[in-house]
C-alpha cells in the first residue's frame, strides 16, 4: 500500500490550524464575557454607595442623590408584569401539553409561543403603546388584568388557608361545608378584586406602569409557556395513568400529580423569565416611559433602572454616567445571580434523578 | 359507556384554554393593532414609495423608510459575518477540541454571555467600545483595507466609534451565544458509530468535523444563524448608543446611521404629529413582520432538523 506522506502531512496541518482556530474562538468568546463584566464593575463600584439605593435623584447637572425611584419603580413593574404573565403562561402551557396534547391547535401555540420569544421587544413596546397609552380616558385593562390575577392569588391562599383550618384543624369535612367555603373564597376574591380595582386603577391619562407591566408580562407569556410545556411533557405519562387507576379527575391529575412533579422545572423558567424582562429596556421607552420622582401610584409614569440607565448614559453630565454604570452594575449582579441560582436548581434536580 | 366530565375539569379546561387562546390572539391583534395605526401612513406613502424613499422630513411631513432600513441590513449582515466564524468555531471547541473538564465552565461562560441585558452591551459599547474603535481599531482599518480601491470607500471618513461598524461588532458579541449554543447542540448529535467509521477509514479531527459532524448538522447550524438573524433585526438598546439616529444612506461604515428599532426608540415619544406617530408605526408594522417571517423560518430548519436526527 502506498501512502503518500505529503498528503497525509498537509491535512495534519491544515487540521491542526483549524482546531487551533476553534480554540480561539472560544478564547475570544471568553475574552468579551470577561471584558465586559470587569468593565461594568470597574466602573460600577465607583457609583456604588447607601444613597443610590435611599435617595431620589438630584436636579438635572448636581451631583448626589441616588435612584430610589427608579429601583422601586422595577420592583413594581417586574412583580405585576410576574402576577400578569406567570399565571398565563403556566394556565396556557397545561392547556396544550395536557388537555391539548398532540394536537393541531397545541403544536401552533406552541411554535407561534416560541416566534414570540424572539419577536422584536421594541415592536412588543409599540403594540401595547397603542392600546394601553395612546386611547386616553379608556379604561386601562392592563390594570384591570393585574389587578384580577393579584386578587385571584389572595383569594387562592386566603381559600387554602380557611380550608386547611376547617378541614384539619377543626377536623370539619362535609360536602355542604367545603361548598360553602369555596362560595366563601369566591366572595372573598370579588371584594379584593372590587376594593383594589377602585383603589389602584385609573383611567388612561397617558404612560403609564401598568402599560409597562403588560408590556413586560407580553414578553414572559411565552417563555413561561414554553418551559411549562416542556416540563409537563418530561413528566411520564404512567404516572398519570396510575393516578386516573384510582378514579382521579383530569384535574386533580393536574393538581395533585402533574404539578408537584414539574415544579421544580416550573419554578425555574419563572425565574429565568424574571431574569429576562428585568433587562428589558425597549418594551419599557413608550410604556412607563421615565420619571424623576418616587411614586407608587401606576397610573402615572414610573421610572424603570433600564430606562433611567439609557436616559442618564446618553445625558451630558458625567455623575449621570456614574450613576447609569452603577445602576447596569446592580441589574447585572441580579440576573447573574438569579442565572446561576436557576442553572443550579436544575443541576441539583435533575442530577440527582 | 360515556363518562360525565366532572365541574372541575370543565372549568380548569375552559380557564387554560382561553389562556392559551389568549397567546394566539396576542400575536394577531399585534399586527392588526400595528396595521390600524399605520393606515394613515400607509395610505398616504404607499408601500414600495415608503420603503425606497430615503427623506425622513419630520418638519414637511415626508417619511420614508429606505434609511433606517438600509441600517438594519448593513448591521444585521455584517454582525453575522462577525459572528458565524467565531460561533462555529466555540462549537466545535466545545463539542470536539476542548478537554472534558473544561466543557462546563467555559459552556456556562458564553451562555452567560447570553444572560446579560442588551442596555449593558450598548453602555459598555459607547463608553468603552467605541473609544477604542474610533482611536485604534477604524484608523488601523483605514490604513489597511482603506487603501484598496474599491472597498477602500467602505472605510471613508473621520473615525467617530459612534457608526455601522462599532454597531455590528456589539451586535455580533451579542448573537455570538445564539448560534454557538444551538450549533454546539446540533454538532452534540452526531452519531458517535458515524465519526468511528471515519476515523477508522484515517480521517483526521478536522476531516471528521468538517466532512461527518458539519453536514450532520447542517439544519440545525442554519436554525440556529436564521434565528439569530432574527434576533440581530430586532435588537434595540445594544445598537441605539452606539449608532448615532442619522436618516441618511452612506457607503461608508464609519459613519452615524439609523436603524428600525433605533429611530423606534429615539423618536417614538417624540412624535407630534398623527402622520410622524403613524409612519413610526409603519416602520413597527415592517419590523414585525420581517421578524415575524425570517423567525417563522428558523423555526422551519429548527424543526425539520430535529424530526431528522430523531430518525
């Protein structure tokens, strides 16, 4: 057999130089992660101090004063875009991967759910511009919205509470009872509902935080949707069979079975779309749009750390941009924390199985 | 016999099903909703008119499109020239080159790399990018390439940083993770009785990576470039620093520039006439639409690879 030792020689090289391209590719993909972060907390440590997070801003161009309203007013969007979009998405991913599975209707929710995670937040900003900013003097139903699922989740508890106390405290169990106690629940759940409604919500009187919370909550339906579907479809159908074997309805199947053992899953993609929408700045411009001031109310424009992060890098003054590294610092901090966190519960969960 | 449904299950289904109902119509009154504010636009510049029409005249009244949109392809085009090579290459390092030990960490890294919030990258870019484009890199670029006849006018001009070219490099970090994951997952399913029958046939690493596991994966890498072409399309905070909001067309990549999402969201609060507010719709409207059609796609390769390495 002839072997031709050139030949041979040339494709060791050729290969080694691609393989040594590929490492440094690798190197440089580590070079940028490791650029940026050191970046953010080179300058972000300088802004970093007790007044950023316990003082409103100082007037445009004097230095001190900190960005108190912009770090509550992230907390108050990001927990109703969570009480919006969370319950949505986890109720819409059960629909099509157990009442639904396998048919036409759950594999399009599926693959259009999976479009909307990447489709443009900025487009997501404009759309709910249109429908929760601009109609000034509609009724906000982002609001409306917001304030149903928050008054259904009060009641949810309110109702697990009073139940457990009857049924196992009281030792009180018949079927007239336990009719009782959820008719109980449900009214419970319309005065919350009616009280917080006139309380928290107005009219439209232009940007408002509930428009950035629906916003927000637009972007996580999706990803919720997604990681539910997965998570339940990674739950092995025998399972459910046994649970049917002893006369369960579809239901508590759900409830009971389904639920308990994907909520570690669940509870992890909740997360990481907390984690996604905490970065989110676009959806956010047009919506909640920005203000100086400390407010709770969110029927006015709030202030967001991503939007205040754009608005002070762009300004002139050089405290701005101190403050805008320190406020990126934080938001990163909390999503690679919140990333890590996640990426270990699974680690954890799915290792051990 | 038939089984009556009990009241709960009826009303978990009728709940869960309008939730999921609920995400289809999202996308639809999105477009509708979009179509419905840029009507007066639309009917007012048409649509080839608005696309090819580079004037963007808040003052007189005149929209077109042809500039933001010319912006989003160069930045669009070039991030992925950027970023194909480098995503491939951390692939196949991840997938063939790296020892196993080194496999997790360095995995997590680039999709940490993911995790951080486009508004970083663009802060990161205008305050420490583009200092370092506008004194080292462009100059260096102009001393070189520039000097080429031709490609020589894609480097015209005083190096700002604040242009096309600073724009794609961060756009390309940014969609880098994308590609690299879904490759190095696709890359990860080629059959291991395929790559022994190669090696025992003399194939070399590279013969094996490039001949056996590259075609393997092809879907699944065009997936993965597609969906992160749809991604660069969109991006907003990472390119508004560092592009100026500059409606005009030029040769050159080392001048300002406007791109869909940048004139979005330099623009949109802006807006004081119904007709300005209108035609930032329409440019919504096309952005929409284009993502919507080249993510559609993507999901099209993604797909049709996995139903065939499910064979």
């Amino acid at each position: 057999m002839i072997i031709n030792e050139a030949y041979v020689r040339k494709r060791k090289i050729k290969g080694f130089i691609a393989l040594t391209l590929s490492a440094l590719a690798a190197f440089l993909g580590l070079f940028w992660l490791g650029f940026i972060l050191f970046d953010v907390l080179r300058h972000g440590i300088q802004g970093l101090s007790l007044e950023l997070f316990t003082e409103d801003p100082a007037p445009p161009g004097i230095p001190g004063g900190g960005l108190k309203n912009a770090f509550i007013g992230q907390l108050e969007i990001v927990f109703f875009a969570t009480i919006i979009g969370v319950p949505i998405g986890i109720l819409a991913g059960t629909f099509i991967a157990e009442y639904a599975r396998g048919t036409k209707f759950a594999k399009t929710v599926s693959i259009l759910s999976d479009i909307m995670v990447s489709v443009p937040s900025i487009v997501v900003g404009t759309f709910i511009y249109a429908i929760l900013v601009k109609p000034i003097g509609n009724i906000n139903i982002g609001g409306i919205i917001a304030i149903g699922f928050l008054s259904a989740i009060i009641a949810i508890i309110f109702g697990g509470i009073i139940n457990f106390i009857v049924n196992k405290v009281l030792k009180l169990n018949t079927k007239l009872l336990n009719l009782t106690l959820s008719l109980i629940t449900v009214l419970f759940g319309l005065f919350v509902f009616l009280t917080l409604l006139t309380k928290l919500v107005d009219k439209i009187q232009g940007f408002n935080g509930w428009a950035g919370a629906t916003a927000l909550a637009f972007i996580m339906i999706p990803v919720v949707l997604r990681t539910t579907e997965d998570m339940l479809s990674l739950v092995p159908w025998t399972l459910r069979e046994a649970a049917f074997a002893l006369g369960a309805s579809y239901f508590k199947v759900i409830k009971d079975i389904v639920y308990r053992a994907a909520a570690t899953g669940i509870l992890t993609g909740v997360i990481l779309s907390i984690s996604r929408v905490s970065g989110e700045t676009a959806p956010l411009l047009f919506t909640s749009f920005n203000n100086s001031y400390f407010t709770l109310n969110m029927n006015e424009p709030v202030a967001s750390l991503t939007v205040t992060i754009f608005n002070y890098a762009m300004g002139p003054y050089e405290d701005w941009h101190i403050k805008a590294w320190a406020a990126s610092f934080v938001i990163m901090v909390f999503i690679l924390f919140i990333t890590i966190i996640a990426r270990a519960i699974i680690h954890w969960k799915y290792k051990n199985n | 016999m038939k089984r009556k449904l009990p009241l709960s299950d009826i009303i978990f289904g009728i709940v869960s099903f309008s939730a999921s109902f609920l995400v289809l119509t999202l996308i639809f009154s999105t477009i509708l909703i979009l179509y419905n504010e840029s009507s007066l636009a639309i009917h007012r510049f048409g649509i080839l008119n608005f696309i090819f029409t580079e004037n963007w005249d808040p003052v007189n009244e005149i929209f077109g499109a042809a500039a933001p949109l010319y912006g989003t392809f160069i930045t669009t085009v070039l991030s992925l020239l950027f970023a194909i090579p480098v995503a491939l290459g951390i692939a196949i390092f991840l997938t063939e080159v790296s020892p196993h030990f080194l496999k997790s960490p360095i995995g997590v890294a680039i999709e940490m790399l993911a995790a951080i919030p486009s508004i970083i990258y663009g802060m990161w870019g205008l305050f420490t990018l583009a200092p370092i484009m506008a004194e080292y890199v462009e100059p260096a670029l102009q001393k070189t390439l520039g000097q080429i006849p031709l490609i020589g006018k894609l480097f015209e001009g005083e190096p700002q940083g604040i242009d096309l070219f600073t724009a794609s490099v961060v756009l390309s970090i940014m969609i880098v993770p994308f590609i690299a994951s879904i490759a190095r997952d696709s890359l990860n399913l080629t059959p291991n009785i395929m790559k022994e029958s190669a090696y025992a046939l003399g194939a070399t690493k590279w013969d094996v990576i490039k001949d056996i596991m590259i075609p393997y994966a092809k879907l699944g890498i065009y997936g993965g470039i597609v969906l992160a072409l749809g991604r660069a399309l969109g991006e907003t905070m990472a390119v508004a620093f560092v592009l100026g909001n500059n409606h005009q067309i030029t040769l050159s990549l080392f001048e300002a520039a406007a791109t869909i999402t940048v004139t979005l969201a330099n623009e949109f609060t802006e807006a004081d006439t119904d007709i300005y507010l209108s035609s930032l719709f329409y440019l919504a409207l096309i952005l929409f639409v284009l993502s919507f059609v080249i993510l559609a796609i993507a999901k099209f390769f993604l797909l049709k690879a996995e139903r065939g390495y499910s064979r």
